[in-house]
C-alpha cells in the first residue's frame, strides 16, 4: 500500500513543502511580543504592500484576525452585518457575541454568494436606543468557493461606506479569488478597511494569517491579540513559512482551480452524482444518494482518499492533490458507483 494519501477535506491539510521546511528552519527569530522578531516583521510589511494597506498583525488563525478586527471596530453592543453562511458567523464559535458583545446581524446569502445590497441597506439600524448600533459590513471571498466579483464588491463597500460603516473581508481564501479574476490582490481588496488573509490554505503554511488596516487599527488590534492568547514569542520561524507562501505560492493556485474543474466534471459523468454547480476555484459541491455515504466512505478509506462523505459532499483541492490524483478519485468513485446497488 502506498504511503500517499489523497486528501480532499480541505485545503487546510496541506504540508509544508522542504523548501518551506527549510524556510523555517533558517529563520531569525526573536520576541514578537515586544515587537523585535525580524521574520514576522518583514512577513507584516510585505503583507501590508501586498494587499494595498498601511500595516499588518501576525496571528494564530483566520479566527483570531477575524474576532481581532471585530472588536477593533465595535464596542460593546454594537453589531456587524454578515452573511448568513459566511465563516465569521457560522463557524468561529460565535466568538464576536461571546468575547466581544458585538451582536451579529445575518442575512441570507443570494445564490452566487453575495448579500443583496437592497438587504444591506434594509439591515442597517436607525440612531435609536432600541437598536444595536450598526458598525461594520463584513463579507467574504472567496466564500463557499465562490468569488465575489470586483464590481458587486465595489457597489457594497460604496454603500456601506456611505451609509457610515467600516467594511472588513474575511479574505481567508482572497488570493484565489484574485487568481481566478485574473487581478492583483490590491484590486481584489479594494473598497475594505481591513482584511483578513489566511496562510494556511491553499496557499500552504502551517499555521498563520494576517490582519491588514490603517497603522492605528493594527496598534490596537496587537493589544486584542495579546488578549485573545495571541502573543507568540520567537514566532519567525511560523513566519517564515508565511512568507514563502506569500512569495511562491499565490499564482500557482490556479493549478487547484484547473484540477478542482476537472474532478467536477469527472464526477458530473456518474449517474448517481449530482454537481451543484461548476467550481469557480477550488472548492465544489455534490450530492449523492444516502444510502451510499457509509459504503463510499469505506471504499474511499480501502483506496486511501479521505473525504467528508455525505448527502451533500464538499471536494477541495490544494497544493497536495495533483492531476493523477483528481484522475486517481475519478476512478475509485466511478467503480464504486458502477458496483453499488
């Protein structure tokens, strides 16, 4: 049996390459906490140059920088608008109600993953005692594997903006989105405050992402890290890792995009499987019968694919799937199906 896994859960289980291992390896460190770890100084300002902004923060995970900007823009009582399948209020443990009293106002996803601007506008609180106080837009992209086009992007910032809110973009996956659109990811971040950029996905580190904003944003977003246990000490060597996946790892992601299409339409070709819709990057959706989930998951186990089998199945590609191995899944799905019943 081979040693090699094809893993299509996330492209959160990816490996450092051995050219990022030895980034690591070679880092200079220092304190971060007091501000002197070289590494993480040089990843935060080549973060902020890249995605157009004055300054960034290193922290843990996408969940810290989101809650971080969260708080750095509202104050107790006071709530932000969000999508109602976006990550920062579906999947972050409701951390922005529960650490920040900041109360999240949902609001139904449209098909294509925006949030219609005529229900932006519907959502946004008068200047009343009775209400929350409306403070923040927060959208996401790409969300669900979904890209958010420049010109909706544009119009919802412009709204929010002119109705006196700050916009912040959980851009957990936003270099995939300026992949596909073939921008730059300055365009693909424009009209937000702040944004959230996450390492460790597609583009492959272990651990980490980045905060972008306005110098003083950033100064008070550091005292929130601190507190939310994201202090780290000599944390150049996670850093380094960041860096190389900033610098080697962005335009190669539309190699996961070309591979993403073609599992998609491998699997489009079995009668029992239904695509929901084409992937835009790297990430799609299926459905398959019931009855089939514990089988498929089984025979996906005997032929070292891991995957989270269900009704409704998310695929995602990533630096650690190649074309073989799309062909590879192709194969083990269609003589499981070809079998089964």
């Amino acid at each position: 049996m081979s040693e090699h896994w094809i893993d299509l859960r996330s492209d959160t289980v990816t490996q450092p390459s051995s050219a990022m291992r030895a980034a690591m390896q070679g880092a200079e460190v220092g304190d971060d906490v007091y501000g002197d770890d070289p590494t993480v100084n040089r990843l935060q300002d080549t973060a902020a140059e890249m995605f157009g902004y004055e300054a960034a923060l290193f922290a843990p995970s996408g969940t810290q920088t989101n809650l971080i900007a969260l708080m750095v823009h509202c104050g107790r009582g006071d709530e932000y608008l969000v999508g109602q399948e976006a990550h920062t209020f579906k999947y972050e443990g409701g951390g922005a109600a529960v650490l920040g009293s900041i109360q999240p106002q949902p609001i139904a996803n449209q098909p294509d993953g925006s949030i219609a601007l005529a229900n932006i506008e519907a959502y946004i609180k008068p200047d009343d005692i009775h209400f929350a106080r409306t403070r923040v837009l927060a959208l996401e992209n790409t969300i669900g594997g979904r890209v958010l086009g420049t010109d909706y992007i544009a119009a919802a910032t412009r709204l929010a903006h002119e109705r006196g809110l700050v916009t912040h973009l959980d851009g957990a996956r936003i270099c995939n989105a300026a992949v596909k659109q073939g921008i730059s990811l300055r365009e693909a971040t424009a009209g937000f405050d702040t944004v959230s950029v996450c390492l460790s996905k597609g583009l492959g580190a272990p651990v980490g992402s980045v905060l972008c904003g306005p110098k003083k944003f950033i100064e008070q977003g550091k005292r929130w890290r601190k507190m939310l246990g994201g202090g780290m000490r000599q944390a150049g060597i996670l850093a380094a890792a960041g860096l190389y996946a900033l610098e080697h790892n962005i335009e190669r992601l539309a190699e996961d995009h070309v591979n993403a299409a073609a599992l998609a339409k491998g699997l489009a070709s079995i009668e029992a499987i239904r695509i929901i819709a084409a992937p835009q990057t790297n990430i799609f959706w299926l459905d398959i019968p019931a009855a089939a989930c514990e089988p498929l998951r089984a025979a996906l186990e005997r032929e070292q694919i891991r995957a989270t089998v269900g009704p409704r199945m998310r695929l995602v590609t990533h630096l650690d799937v190649s074309a073989a191995d799309v062909e590879r899944t192709i194969s083990v799905f269609t003589a499981f199906f070809k079998d089964w019943q």
